[in-house]
C-alpha cells in the first residue's frame, strides 16, 4: 500500500479535524525517522494508519479485545486507549497490513510499553508534537525532540501523566512503566 492509498483510506474512517491532525503525524513521523536514523516508510505508513480507530464504536472495540486479543487489562482503564491496539489489528485484517512493526507502532502509540523499538518511538512522539498539537508544554517537548528522542519521550509522558491525575483519571499501568523504564535507561 503506498501513501496516497493509505491516506485515502484513512480519510474514511476520520473526521477532518483529525485528517489534518494525521497529516502533521506523518510530516512529524518522516522527521523524526530521518533524524534518529528509523526507517522513513515504515514511521510514514504508521503515522498515517495510527488512528485508524479512533471512531470506531467503543462496545466493538470491547468486544474485539475481550475476544481476540491477549492483554485485557485495558478494558479496565479510559476508553480513549481501545483505539490504539485495536486499530493495529482493524489494519492488518481490513486492510491486509502485515508488517509488525508497522503494527506495533500503531498498537502502542498511545500508552507506549517498556522496551519500546525505534519506530515505536518516532511514532509515539511524532503523535504528541506534530505542528497542529496546541496543549501547554508541546513546544518544550518540541525542542527537546531535536536532540533526544527519549528524553522528549519522558517529557510527554511526564505531562500526560501529570495532566490525567491533576483531573483524578486512571494512569494505566504500562505507561507509567514505560516512563520508568526510559528513565532507568537513561541513568
Ligand atoms: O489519538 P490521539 O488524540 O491523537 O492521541 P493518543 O492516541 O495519544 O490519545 C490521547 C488520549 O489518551 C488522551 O485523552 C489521554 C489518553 N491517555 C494516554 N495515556 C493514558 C491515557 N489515558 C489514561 N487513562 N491512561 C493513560 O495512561
Ligand atoms: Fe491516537
Ligand atoms: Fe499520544
Ligand atoms: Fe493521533
């Protein structure tokens, strides 16, 4: 599948709002790749497949995961992560999408997981700081992705965890152990 596929058929499944959001996902995504050395097509085609979805019905996404995929813990934390995982597999079965790595870029963009691959990364950060993204904080984790890819990582996931409990909202596990874990490696 090539990019102008991709994107027509991600344009299907999204709203314009997050059409344009996807958009920025990519250029930020290629960037990202080119400076940290991750594959330029792999971090393109995930970045334009990453919320592939993010509207589909919750109770589907519930469903799908209760019945075909491992990790149900999710189900246990804000809905808003069920797109992330699911869209990884809404890819690879309805649009015949079978590079893993590719597939995990998107299954983990939201939380991320300890132990993340290059790609994972430039993906995941590419999601946080693409040009449309407004929220306080962006333009500090901005520069930082300049120079270090985790530390603009630990940096995003300090705001988001540090956003989600000042509003009392769950921090599911994983991300906090994916915080803990780049920090560990950074030692
Ligand atoms: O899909 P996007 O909006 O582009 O971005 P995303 O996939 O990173 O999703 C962001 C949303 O997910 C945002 O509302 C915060 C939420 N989120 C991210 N990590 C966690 C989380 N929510 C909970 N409860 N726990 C998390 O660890
Ligand atoms: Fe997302
Ligand atoms: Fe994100
Ligand atoms: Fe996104």
């Amino acid at each position: 599948m090539n990019r102008e596929q991709a994107l027509a058929i991600v344009k299907q499944h999204l709203t314009d709002h997050r059409y344009v959001h996807t958009l920025g996902v990519v250029e930020s995504a290629v960037e990202l790749a080119r400076r940290f050395g991750a594959d330029e097509g792999k971090a393109e085609l995930a970045a334009i497949l990453h919320d592939y979805a993010k509207f589909r019905n919750k109770d589907e996404m519930r469903t799908l995961i209760r019945d075909h995929l491992q990790d149900h813990t999710l189900l246990e934390y804000s809905s808003e992560l069920l797109h992330a995982p699911c869209g990884a597999y809404y890819v690879k079965e309805e649009q015949g999408i079978t590079d893993e790595d590719v597939l995990n870029a998107i299954r983990y963009h939201t939380t991320g997981r300890v132990g993340m691959n290059l790609l994972e990364k430039v993906v995941f950060l590419a999601d946080y700081i693409e040009p449309n993204r407004q929220f306080p904080g962006v333009d500090v984790v901005r520069e930082i992705a300049k120079v270090d890819l985790d530390e603009a990582i630990i940096q995003a996931l300090e705001n988001t965890i540090t956003f989600l409990m000042k509003r009392r909202q769950l921090i599911y596990p994983e991300t906090m152990a994916t915080f803990n874990d780049l920090i560990t490696k950074q030692k």
